[in-house]
C-alpha cells in the first residue's frame, strides 16, 4: 500500500480511538497504550486484529451496532447485514450518506476496465436485499451512469433476453448461477449469438472453467470482484486483460489492504497469503484490521503486463483460511471439490459435509443435483469420484440428490458442513 494510503489509516485509527467503543475497548482488552497509533507500516501488528466473532460477541452484548456506531443515527443511509453463511450469525453495518457514496464509486475501475460507458445497459443477477452485493452494484450503476436491469435470480430465459433485447454491455453474477445461465442459453441454441454488444461477464470467483464457458457461450471475458460487507467499497477488481491473463489489483483509494503470512504474520509480496483489511474513509461503522480468513496467492506490484502498478492477486485463488477439512489424514479443502464440480456440465448444484461414522471413521459426502437433461448419471458420479479421490486422495460417497434448491444468487451460499464439529458439541 502506498504512504497515503497509510496515513489515512492513521486518521482512521485516531478516529476509532475518539469515537467507537468498540475499537476503543478491543484494543484496550489487548494492552494497547490508550490513544497509540502505529508511525509506520510495520507497526501495524501492535494492534489486534479483529474478527467475525469479535464483533458479534459485541453486538451481542450492546445491541445494535456493538458499539461501533460513529456517527448520529439520523445520519444513517444504509444498513447492512453480512450473509450468516459461516453459521455464526450477521454482522450489522451502518452506512453514511458519504459512505454509500464512496461504496458505488468503488465500482469505477472495473467498469473502466471492461470499457463501460454511460448509457451501457448492465445486467445484475445478484439479489438486491441486506447485503451489500446488490445495493453496492446498484450504486456504482447509478454514479456511473450505465443503465441498471437489477433481474435477480429471475427466470434465466428472461434474463438471456434481456442481454440480446436490450444489447446489454455487461452481466453479472455468481459463478454457479452464471453457469446455469450458460446451460439455458446452450439448451435454447443461443450460444455465440449475444452479439458485439456484450463487452464483459463480471463474476465472483473465476474458475478455468468458467472462464472457457463464459467465452464459449456468450464470447466475452470475465472479470473478477472481489469485496465484503465490511469493506463495502471493492477491495480487489481485474484489470483491462481480464482473469485470463492479467491480475484481480487491489485498491486503496479507500482502503488499508495487509497480506500477511498466517503463521507469522509477516507481510507477504509474493506467494500465499492471509488478506486483512481495515477501512480508511467509514464514517458510520469503520473497521481497523479486519481479519477476512481469506487466504490468496498474492502477484507482486508492477509485474502484471497491464502497467498498473498496485498489487493483487491471482485470479480464482481466493479460498477460505478456516475451510480445510482433515478427513482420514488428508488436508481437503473444498475449493478444490468444488472447482471439479462446477466444471463437470451434468451437475447443476451440490452440498458437501463430512461426518463420522458409527466405527469412528470419516467420511465425505457429496449430493448433487443433476441438471434436467443428464443422462448416464452412473457413469457421470464414478468419474466424479475418481476425479476427487486423485485430487484430494480421498474417495467421496456421491448421491443424486434432486431437492437441491439454487443458489439464489447468494455468492456465499454455504455448500459445504462439518457435521463432525457438531456432533461433538
């Protein structure tokens, strides 16, 4: 991050101390010095991080805001709740007037990167409701003034003629649902018939597969979003090449972005790492070095052949830092599965978990739910199994399972249990 960039962070933090009990009362409970701010970079580890359960067990315990509402609730814009998809709860989030602002504005350098321009009609499947997905792409559409089809997770044939009817510039999802919209367009014949005016898909997440479908089908590249309702405004986008072969840069326009060893904490320039964030420009529920158990393979600042010079990270590498299961002695993490599963065509939706048997051992369990049209299903949940047990060494029990519901346009949708966890408790 750049030397302005810290020092808005320094404001932040001596904000923070003046003005949210929260912050105030977190770094106390670690031994901070009252009123301490870091003079540079390498300082930053003598405050705490903060996590999920950090501020729930506030939130908890001084409801609403867990004191960490800074400024007077009549100056509330928006409210935000995280999605609860970890099973812990929702965080909840206040916005300024100023805050939802700098929220939409955020949206600018990847529109600029696809080559958007006002009166470009965008399409977006993300619902708009609590969470900050939806209202955060709405009010970048509105700053810059491209033309807003907010269709949600609306009939997909309606939403393949929205983007040839009205020649939409841009389409955006999640990765599952974006492959289901593939899917429909493949079984209507539409494929490769979306015309000159489709400029770029934005996704959340971009597996290999993904990345080849969505040029196959509608002929466009993917660009990659990378965000969280606790940062609010973008933390990561793709550059003008695209996941193919450029780089998901960070911003720090309005944001502290540390990448950091899990282990060591030290600060990481190349290679895997820990993501943790702290928000320079909140006014209503700022956030100091938020611990985003996220882990990334980060690219090093200056070495993407775009010429933007920001770090950032590698694209389709974000993976959950708490995700990893051990099952029977092998580290499983699911993104791996999951990748194998949302590049197989005959699978539509699936859930995993891991549980215990009845003699102690483990086993995963995998359900998926077949799209209409598959056949051989038999053949299809034996070249699964093989293809996870090579990639994982562990040999998964698959079912069929057609109840199965859609993802609903919920990018953290909780595919994946630990029931072994629960039957402990």
């Amino acid at each position: 991050m750049n030397d302005n960039s810290f020092e808005k962070l320094k404001t932040a933090i001596e904000r923070c101390w003046k003005v949210s009990d929260f912050h105030r009362n977190h770094w106390h409970a670690h031994d901070v010095a009252d009123g301490w701010v870091p003079a540079a970079p390498e300082e930053l580890t003598g405050l705490p991080v903060v996590t999920k359960q950090d501020l729930l067990d506030a939130q908890t315990s001084t409801p609403p805001w867990g004191g960490n509402l800074c400024i007077d609730p009549v100056d509330i814009a928006q409210v935000h709740l995280t999605s609860g998809t970890s099973g812990i709860g929702r965080e909840r989030y206040a916005c300024s007037a100023s805050d939802v602002n700098v929220m939409g504005e955020s949206w600018g350098p990847q529109f600029d990167a696809i080559g958007l321009k006002p009166g470009d009609v965008a399409v977006f499947t993300i619902p708009v409701s609590f969470m900050c997905a939806g209202l955060s792409a709405l009010e970048g559409a509105r700053i810059h003034k491209l033309v807003p089809l907010a269709t949600g997770i609306a009939s997909k044939r309606m939403i393949l003629d929205f983007l040839t009817d009205q020649q939409a510039a841009y389409l955006y999802g999640i990765e599952s649902f974006l492959l289901q919209l593939a899917a429909e367009a493949r079984d209507a014949g539409l494929a490769g018939r979306f015309g000159s005016h489709l400029k770029g898909i934005q996704s959340v997440g971009s597996s290999p597969y993904l990345i080849d479908t969505m040029r196959e089908v509608f002929g466009v590249s993917v660009f990659e979003v990378y965000g969280c309702t606790q940062a609010a405004a973008k933390i990561a986008t793709t550059c003008h090449l695209g996941v193919e072969s450029g780089t998901v840069h960070f911003h720090d326009e309005h944001l502290y972005i540390e990448t950091r060893d899990p282990e060591t904490g030290m600060t990481v320039s190349e290679g895997r790492a820990n993501i943790i964030i702290s928000t320079t420009y909140r006014e209503a529920s700022p956030v100091i070095r938020y611990d985003m158990k996220d882990s990334i393979e980060v690219v090093p600042a200056g070495t993407c052949s775009c010429g933007d010079l920001r770090p950032g990270y590698k694209p389709g590498s974000v993976a959950r830092m708490d995700s990893m299961m051990k099952i029977r002695g092998m580290n499983v993490w699911p993104q791996a599965i999951e990748q194998i599963l949302l590049s197989t065509p005959g699978v539509s939706e699936f859930r995993g978990e891991a549980v215990r048997k009845e003699d102690g051992s483990d086993d995963l369990i995998i359900r998926i739910r077949p799209n209409e049209a598959t056949e051989a299903l038999d053949d299809m949940t034996a070249a699964l199994t093989d293809t996870i047990r090579k990639q994982t060494m562990v040999r998964p029990r698959i079912e069929i399972d057609r109840s199965i519901p859609d993802s609903d346009g919920d990018y953290k949708v909780r595919r994946w249990q630990d029931r072994r966890k629960e039957e402990a408790v």
